[in-house]
C-alpha cells in the first residue's frame, strides 16, 4: 500500500483511559508513536483520527475511519474531488489542491507575480514564492491556511487532542504550513481547545509506508 503524496495527514493524539486507533489511510500512521516516540512525553496517550497507536486497530464500520481529507467544508465547490465529491479538504489542502488554488486565484487577479511565470506551477512554487515576499502566493495561502484550520477545529472539537501532528507531503513547507494552520485553526476553534500544540510528523510522507510494514509484522507476531 503506498501513500498519495499529494495529500496531507493530519494525526490528532488525545488523552485519556482506554487505547484504540483510528487507521485508515494507509492504516499506518500507527507507526508515529510506536517507531518514532513522536508523542512519547504523553501519557495514555491515544489517536482518535486519522492515525494510530497501540491497542486494537479501529477502521470503522465501512473501513473509513479517519478519512480527514474528505471532510466537507464547502459545499458550495464546483470542481470535483477525486472521490468524487465537492468541497472536501483535500481540494484545498493537498499538494494538487494548493496549486489548484494557486492557478484559480492567478485566473481572476491581475496582480504581478513570480508564479505567472512558472510553467507547470506546484505548491513548492507558491510556498518559496510567499517565503520571498510574493503578495499573490501569500494571498493564496492565507486561504489555505483558513481552510486547513476550520477543518482541524472541526475534529478537535469533536476529539479534543492534546497535540495535531501534520504530515504527508505537503508538510515539507515546514514550520511555514504548520504557523498557518494553527492561524487558521484559532479562528475557528472551540475555546477549550486553543491551546492545542501543533507538530510536525518526524516521518513525513513516508510514514504510511512505514507503518504498514509493521502492520504486517504485527499480524506475522
């Protein structure tokens, strides 16, 4: 099973007793805990979305538990997701959802910009972009950071995290990503949660491919 590089993964850890996991993309962010100790300062710690821990596997009733990238947050969205439906978060916040974003919003502005000049424009584009001072790639970003962030307060009110753990592709913008999240997020969130600490995952965009080969191990134990 490999990982879509093109799509972020968000791994929420939360407190509490019981110990279960949420693993659907591949399973195997399970693995952020076990292998890197990524949130091994926590006690009890336990997942509830979009990753895993120690304990029983949960993959829901129809094997989609945790399928934080599909999550509406605008259901006013023409274009298609790749599942097959509008507005879900990945249009936004994937690698191909930020240049998607980024050729929308060159479309209907006429603002000069390093990115009218890129051929075949990706997000690294529009985030070195920003990083010299680039006010269209800013702009851009400014609303996927409020995209990203209304739909991580949206899990968060509903779990509760201690901690948000960001991987996946898309997380190599680095600290860049990860302050604008949580600029986005604290617009939206419950005020219970604010002071929810954001990470970045220390596997990156491998840890699905990490984590399903100890499942397989697992299951040969």
């Amino acid at each position: 099973v490999l990982r879509d590089k093109n799509h972020p993964s968000v791994i929420v850890w939360s407190l509490g007793n019981e110990e279960f996991s949420v693993q659907n993309d591949p399973w195997s962010h399970r693995l952020m805990k076990k292998m890197t100790r990524i949130a091994k300062a926590l006690d009890d710690t336990r997942p509830v979305t979009y990753s895993g821990n120690n304990g029983p596997t949960f993959a829901g009733a129809n094997g989609a538990a945790g399928e934080f990238g599909h999550m509406t947050i605008n259901p006013a969205e023409t274009e298609t997701c790749a599942c097959g439906r509008r507005g879900c978060v990945q249009q936004y916040v994937s690698a191909s959802g930020i240049a998607r974003l980024a050729r929308k919003y060159l479309a209907k502005h006429e603002e000069e910009s390093a990115l009218r000049s890129v051929e075949k424009l990706t997000t690294k584009d529009v985030f070195d972009a920003a990083k010299n001072g680039d006010g269209a790639a800013n702009a851009i970003l400014e609303n996927v950071y409020d995209a990203f962030g209304y739909a991580i307060s949206a899990v968060c009110t509903v779990a509760d995290p201690e901690v948000v753990v960001i991987g996946g592709g898309v997380s190599k913008a680095g600290e860049m990503l990860v302050e604008g999240a949580k600029k986005g997020f604290l617009k939206y969130v419950f005020y219970p949660n604010t002071d929810v600490r954001f990470n970045l995952a220390v596997l990156g965009n491998d840890a699905g491919i990490y984590g399903c080969c100890k499942l397989l191990l697992d299951s040969l134990a």
